[in-house]
C-alpha cells in the first residue's frame, strides 16, 4: 500500500449560494479562494498560504434532488478507487455515486458506511507531493470526528479498509468515544450518535489561533454555535457550529 493510503486529504463543500460561503469562511478562516479553472465544473480551490485546504461547489442538482443540503465531506486516499469501492459494499456500506474521473485531476467515489455517513475515496493522478502542513496550523482541518450509528460496528469498518488503529478511549458524559490513527498519530475519534442527533455523519474541526476570536468572527458572519466552547483532553478548546446555511463544522484552538 501507498503510504498515503487510508488518510483524509482533502475536503469540500456543498453550498447552496458559493459566494456567500466564500465570504463566511474567508472571514472566519482568512482562507483565500480561486476558481479551479475547470471547463466541465464550477469549483472552487480554497487555501490558506501556500497550502490548499479544500473546495467549494454548488450542490449538484440531483444530489440537492436526493435531499442533501449544504455540508462537508472528507476525501479519503485509497490506491484503487474500484477496488475500495466494492470492498465498501462487502464491507455493508453503499457506493452513492461513481467510480467516476475528474479528467486529469483524480478518480472518486461517493460513499457511506453501514451506518449512513458519506465520505469519498480517491486516487489523485499528480505524483507531486503536497506541501506539509504542521499539526495544528490555523486554517487546516485538525481532527476528525464521526458521530457513528454505533461505534464499534464502524471503527470495525474503516479499520478493515483502511488498516485504521485505535488509540486512547475517553468516557464522556455521552458515552465512550474512542479516538482513532490512520498512521502514527491520532487524528480523530468516533462515538456512537445520541438518539436524537441527525447522522450519522462525519464532522471536521479546523484549528484556530484563538476559539473566543474565531467565534466571535462566526457568529457575527450569520454562523451559529451548536455546542460549546468546551475544553477537551489535552487543553485545547472546541466549538461545533453551523455555517449560515447550514452545513456543520467545527473549530479547535487555544481559548
């Protein structure tokens, strides 16, 4: 396997109105935006320096049919996007959309876990490395986090296709949320949803350099704060929030 294999990479954004959601998170996240040039496609490459973070795109028309509203979605490095796509049916999850290419760029899939969250594997075509990102850079995502329809069952999933591993076990006062590597590092964690929460789904934390400021920044923006600001297990801060239309994110830092 490909030492890239089985990490999240990339992350976009469905929105319903891209222009407004450039604006929100250019002001939250100081993140720059630049249209990626495609003929076929109306996507937008968001960084922040020299190192890109994700894209943005309007829903696609029968994606936004299906019921899906505005969101984020992580990408996941797989060597054969085929192959992973049937071993996630075998695996008990569903392939939504593709294999499909985007000429030139990567082959994707869109699919879900037993359990019904969405995330896409892929297969970039570029051999070129991207530039590293420290841990905990302000603008990138820091820590990823799936509210599972039951923990153990999709730790058990992405562990068989992904050769993920687990790491510390926290009790909270929600249950045990178990935090997860996909290499020597953790870089996330997953617990079982509450029975009232909408999900399952994956959530996306995006380091900050201070949580008061980044909130104060959202909300006056037209973002909402879903639950926090809290501390966790190693001192720093979180907030989960919801942007003005309504795709969940969330934000970790300093206080």
């Amino acid at each position: 396997m490909s030492k890239h294999h089985g990490k999240f990479f990339w992350y976009d954004l469905m929105a319903s109105d891209t222009k407004a959601a450039e604006t929100f998170y250019h002001d939250v996240f100081g993140w720059d935006a630049k249209d990626s040039g495609s003929p076929d496609h109306d996507y937008t490459l968001l960084s922040t320096g020299p190192a890109m973070v994700g894209g943005l795109m309007p829903i696609p028309e029968e994606v936004g049919d299906a019921g899906v509203g505005p969101c984020w979605t992580g990408y996941i490095a797989v060597d054969d996007v085929d192959a992973y796509a049937a071993r996630v049916k075998t695996a008990g999850g569903s392939v939504r959309r593709g294999p499909m290419d985007v000429p030139g760029i990567l082959r994707l899939a869109v699919v879900a876990d037993p359990y019904g969250a969405v995330f896409i594997i892929f297969k970039g075509y570029s051999t070129e490395e991207p530039p590293a990102v420290a841990a905990g850079t302000p603008g990138h995502v820091g820590w990823h986090e799936l509210m599972a329809g039951d923990r153990e069952g999709a730790f058990a999933f992405y562990s068989g296709l992904f050769g993920w591993t687990k790491a510390e076990a926290v009790e909270s006062p929600a249950g045990l949320y178990q935090t997860f590597a996909t290499g020597a590092a953790p870089v996330g964690g997953m617990m079982t949803k509450m029975p009232d929460m909408p999900g399952p789904f994956w959530l996306y934390y995006f380091n900050v350099a201070g949580l008061d400021a980044a909130i104060a920044r959202a909300t006056k923006g037209g973002g909402k704060i879903l639950n926090g600001p809290m501390q966790v297990p190693g001192g720093s801060w979180i907030a989960q929030c919801m942007d003005p239309q309504g795709a969940m994110f969330a934000m970790v830092g300093p206080k």
